[in-house]
C-alpha cells in the first residue's frame, strides 16, 4: 500500500443479490458496511471513504442491470479510485465478463482489491491469478447453487407438493390443496368460456362475444399491494389465451410449461428470452392431480385446435376461417403432392380466387404444382353439402332453438351473479359505514362515499340488465319459434342470405367437412376432388373445369361427333348451339355454346356447312323467289364478286340464315332495270374515257 493509493478514494461496494436477502439476511448486509472500518484502518480518513450500495436487492450474474457496479467501473476509469473492498468477488460480481473488466482497470490504473481476509495487487501476477480463480468460483458457486435448488424444487414438484401459483379459476385450501375458486361468478365465467371455445373453435372469436356481453375475466395479478385478490378486466385475446392454454382448468399439475434460453446482450445486460416448452417436454405432468373445469382430453383438443388457427400452410394449418370469398381457404389439399394449398386472388379487381400449391415453386424454383380456379369449385362443393343436410334440417332447426335458449339462459346466469355481486359490495360499504363512529366525520365521510360509489355501480348494472331483459327476450314466443323452425329448415336461404358472412359459411362447412383433395391434371378437361367428411367417410366427385384450348377440353371426340350429328341433320350453327346447351355441354371457357362456337369448331374438323339445297350447287332462283349469287349476278349481266360489292354498298339486300350459309338477294324487275341501267351507263362512259 503506497501514498499514491491513500491518495486517492476507497470504495466499498455493497451488494446482495434479492430483496428478500435485503429483508431477511441484515447481518450480511452490516457486515459489508463494516468494511468501512477495514478501509480507515488501512490509512484512508473516513470521509475519503464511499460506500456504494445501489445494487442492494440485484443479482450479480449480469442477468440485471447494476447502476452501483457501473459507477465504480466509471470512477476507476477516471482515476479516483485507489481501493476498492467488498466482503468476497461474489459481492463484486457473479459473471466472469464483468469480474475481469473490473480486473482489467484495476490493473491499468493500478488499483488495490481487498476482502475481508487481504489486499490484492492486480498487476501482480500471482494477485491476478487468485483474482481470476475467486472470479471463476464465484460464477461456478452460483450455478451449483441454482443447481442444487433445481433439483430440490423439481423433486418436490416430481410429488406434486411444490407449490405454484393457480389462476384465478382455482385457489388453495386450508389443507394445501388445490381446488376450485369458492365464488360463483368466477366459476360460471370460465365454464362459459370454456363452452363458447367448444362451439366457436376461436379465442379471438371467444374474446369478441365476451366484449360484445360486456363480461369480464376473472385474474389474480401475482405483482401489486393485493397480490392474492381477484380482479376483474376487461377480456382480451391474451387473457382468453392464457384461459385455454394453462393446463391447471383441465385438472393437470404441471412444473416446467417456460425455460429461459438464448438471449441478447441489451444496455450491456445479458438478458435471458424466455419460451414455451412443448407440452411433450414438460418436466412434470401430473394429470387429474385437483379438480378442474375440463378434462384432459379436451385441454388437449384445445390445443390442436388454437395451433391449427395459426394461419402457416406450410405446416399444415388451416387458420380460423376468413372473410375472403373461396369457400375451401384453409382446407384445400394438393392431390399432386399432399400440401396444403395456399390462396391468391387474380382478375382486374383482385376478387377471383385461386387455389395454389407452390411447394415445388418456393423450395426447388420450379414451376407451380398446381392451380385450380376456386369459384366453380366452391360452388359444386356448396351443392354437395346442402344435399348432403337436407335429411338433418328439421333436426338443425330444432338444435339452433335449443342453442339459442342455452345461450340465453347462460347470459341470464352472468347476469344474476353480476347483479348478485353488485348488491354484496353495496351492502358491504353500507356495514362499513354504519360501523364507524359517528364522531370520526373524518373516516365517516370517506365511508360515506365509498357508500354512494358502490350504489350508483349498483344501480348501473339494474339499469344495464333492464336493457338486455328488453333486447333478449329470455322465453321465444310461439310465432318466433315457428319463424326460427321455418328459418332453420330452409338451409339453402341462410347459406345464400346477404346477411350470412364468407366467415360464417366456412365455419358451417369446417363442421361437416374436414378436407378437400383438389387435383385438375389427374382427368383431362375436369377437377377431381375428394371430400374428406368430419365423420371419416370421403366421397369422390369432378366438374368440367375451364380450358383454354379445346385440346384439352373434358371429351372431345364426344363433342365432334354430336356436332357432326346434329349437322348432318340439316340444322345451322345456332341451332346446334342450342341443342349442346340444352343437352348439358359447356364451352371452353366455361360458358354457353354460341354459334360462332360451333362455326369454329366446324372450321377446324373441315365438316362442311349445310346449305339450303343439301350438297348440290345453289340455283339462279330460290324456291321463295330470292336470287342466289350467281343467278342475281345472270340476271344483271354482271360478275357474282360485283354483287358482293353491291351488297356491302348496300345497293342490293340480302340475307344468310347464318355465316358460312349462301345469300337469299332480293330483286324486283324495277330493281333489276334500274341496275341494268346503271351498269350500261359506267360502261359507256368507261368505253367514251378509254
């Protein structure tokens, strides 16, 4: 120990690692302020002493941020330090990257480290050798601890006998044990939670008709000056989440559901992230260990049901359905490659969906696996359900009255205990006050208030029931039972109402349907799909699809020869046209046979078209009196290219029953003499001009 170092100030840091420690371990906590002695005795005066003490109740792993350790490594780093004493390197620090930085400037600025035992000189060698060994104890002596600790707690939760804090659904006995919460309200709120979960299949879904009611959870709060009591806020999806995910509601002693792993570095703190464990992996499953809300069975439906509402086709979700138009969004699977089909939507206004599989596409750079277009698709499914329901409609409808009674009398239920808790708080202030001195105006008053608070809240809530009494009727009506009954059996006007949402259909589908194998390259011209029903049967089907070319169109040669048919028979393009449509074929494109339809394909197969005299030559004169071409051309003196001339300028009329058929001119004798007229004036002039 130099002059130079009583030259300058000697710290003494105080530390402990928890506030319980700080409560419960004061000795330790003295002792280290003794060191304040140490110093003096080592020739520093007493007001050259400093005590550090802001990290009492932080631990040294370098998990927290240490605003005291800080600001010693920052008076070092300027010099003003000559000694810095702490009851042992475990006071110092608990991690070896902050216990060598604190080695390093001492080092460099060559300040003296000294314990309750001896002075340390870290440009020493030998001094800096202990320091670094007391530093790695340091750290190996806190993960025995957390090791040993660990292991205790896991054991004793291995029996079931660690005790964890429960949700606000259950509470400890006097015995220790875990039972449900004695209050009624809360009860009868998590069961209807529970129970619009099993119906709705959505904790978003959940969370919405609880706001719509205006029905608050139940939640303990494990922080604050009431750590115990039960509060009530307002639902939001994290709290209906946290409902359906703890497996405590489904009777389940559970240790290990989180573990802290990885992590970053932030504000030179090493911050640990903490993350789910699977439920495979955790540590301790006691199942059935109290009782609980549900059973397992179901928790664990619940959870297959909450990870498949997480929209990733990649994994195999299907996602809650959606707003958007295709009916099989979620549910669609490549019959190629056995993906689950994603969705885009195409067309100049974005609103023509598309059922892809771009497996191929985003791992290999390959070309698309499959597309196929979702409107027609969706509608033959469409059909295929209401069928499929229509023996079970009266059944439907009598279940759809049963489950709006059951909702109703559920509401009434919330309402009641609501009301009920309502007029308890009053009666409870009402005690309060009147067990007050009249004398103490000072407590009285504030009572008083308390008092009147709790009867306008009361009051609120009549006035809210009321309302609901008015909106909600809680017996149907015979007239709106028959309308409700009537209503439930026509299920094709509820599926094709306005007022039913794309969301609404696909959750009424998802309950009969389970999946749809969709693939357009197994059969030629068609899409081959195969429903997969919820009850396990699956059923094959396939619709012509839309092609642009008739080279890949459903049946083809059928096609040519009813076209050939129907134009040996003498009938016209229009005429076969409408024959095709009415006997169920449909065009390329998907629409109906036009006759310029059936001209192209006759143009294409070479099949001639059928005149009005059959297959021999056409005639000066048709039996109705009109001319042919070549008869009205004789009958002018002219060429059969200048009649064509003369109809496109009009100067003659006729007419085609349809293209491809010979024109029908017609000619009066004045017509006739005047373009003869005509004729022999422009080759006179010509004849005159030459």
């Amino acid at each position: 120990m130099t002059a130079a170092h009583r030259g300058k100030l000697a710290y003494i840091y105080v530390r402990q690692s928890s506030v319980n420690q700080v409560r419960h371990h004061q000795e330790s906590t003295e002792l280290q302020y003794r060191l304040v002695d140490r110093a003096v005795a080592l020739g520093w005066p007493h007001e050259r002493v400093h005590v550090i003490d802001e990290d009492l109740g932080k631990s040294g792993s370098g998990t927290v941020e240490r605003v005291g350790f800080k600001k010693l490594i920052a008076e070092i780093g300027l010099g003003n330090a000559g000694l810095v004493i702490s009851l042992d390197a475990s006071r110092l620090a608990r991690n070896n990257r902050d216990w060598h930085q604190l080695l390093d400037l001492c080092s460099l600025f060559s300040v003296i480290i000294a314990d309750g035992e001896r002075l340390y000189d870290p440009c020493a060698y030998h001094d800096r050798l202990l320091l670094g060994l007391s530093g790695i104890m340091s750290e190996a002596e806190l993960h025995q601890i957390r090791q040993r600790l660990h292991q205790g707690e896991r054991q004793k939760a291995a029996r079931g006998e660690l005790r964890l804090p429960v949700p606000a659904g259950l509470a400890h006995d006097r015995a220790g044990g875990i039972a449900l919460n004695p209050d009624e309200q809360v009860q009868a709120r998590l069961i209807l939670v529970f129970a619009k979960f099993r119906e709705l299949h959505s904790a978003r879904a959940v969370m919405r008709y609880l706001r719509k009611n205006d029905l608050p959870l139940p939640v303990r709060p494990l922080m604050g000056p009431a750590p115990h009591d039960i509060m009530w806020r307002e639902a939001d999806s994290s709290r209906v989440l946290s409902i359906l995910q703890n497996p405590a509601y489904a009777g389940a002693y559970v240790y290990g559901r989180y573990r802290a792993e990885g992590g970053r570095v932030r504000h030179d703190v090493y911050r640990p992230k903490t993350v789910k464990v699977p439920i495979a992996d955790w540590e301790v499953c006691l199942q059935s260990a109290h009782p609980g809300y549900i059973d397992w069975e179901e928790f664990m439906e619940n959870q297959r049901l909450l990870a498949n509402n997480i929209n990733r086709y990649k994994a195999g979700h299907s996602g809650v359905p959606r707003k958007g138009a295709a009916l099989l969004q979620g549910i669609a699977v490549c019959g190629r490659c056995g993906r689950r089909m994603s969705l885009r939507y195409s067309g100049p206004a974005g609103n023509y969906p598309v059922y892809t599989c771009r497996a191929d596409r985003d791992q290999d750079g390959g070309p698309l696996c499959q597309e196929v277009r979702a409107l027609p698709v969706d509608a033959h499914v469409e059909s295929i359900l209401l069928d499929a329901l229509k023996p079970d409609r009266i059944a439907i409808a009598i279940a759809a009255l049963g489950q709006i009674e059951e909702e109703t009398r559920q509401l009434e239920r919330q309402w009641a205990l609501r009301r009920e808790r309502a007029r308890y708080e009053t009666e409870r202030a009402r005690r309060q006050y009147d067990a007050v001195e009249p004398e103490n105006r000072l407590v009285a008053r504030s009572l008083e208030r308390g008092w009147e608070e709790k009867l306008r809240a009361a009051e609120a809530v009549e006035q809210d029931y009321e309302r609901w009494r008015s909106d909600e009727p809680l017996v149907l009506s015979e007239s709106d039972r028959e309308c409700l009954q009537k209503l439930g059996e026509d299920l094709p006007g509820i599926w094709y109402a306005p007022s039913t949402t794309s969301a609404e259909r696909k959750g009424i589908l998802r309950l009969i349907i389970d999946e749809v194998v969709l693939d357009q390259k197994r059969l030629r011209g068609q899409v081959w799909f195969k429903i997969l029903w919820q009850t396990g049967a699956t059923s094959e089907h396939s619709l012509q699809r839309r092609v642009h070319t008739y080279a890949n169109y459903i049946d083809i040669e059928r096609l040519r020869e009813r076209v050939t048919e129907l134009n040996a028979d003498g009938k016209m393009d229009k005429e076969i046209a409408a024959t095709l449509n009415a006997e169920g074929f449909v065009a390329a494109r998907g629409c109906a046979f036009k006759g310029e339809n059936v001209w192209l394909l006759r143009t294409r197969w070479s099949i001639p078209t059928v005149k009005i005299n059959g297959i021999g030559a056409n005639p000066a004169r048709w039996p109705d009196g009109t001319y042919s071409v070549q008869g009205a051309a004789a009958a002018l003196g002219i060429t059969p290219q200048v009649i064509f001339d003369y109809l496109a300028r009009g100067w003659v009329t006729g007419r085609q029953l349809t293209k491809g058929q010979p024109w029908q001119i017609e000619l009066s004798d004045n017509q006739i003499s005047t373009l003869r007229a005509r004729i022999a004036r422009n080759r006179r002039s010509r004849k005159e001009a030459s």
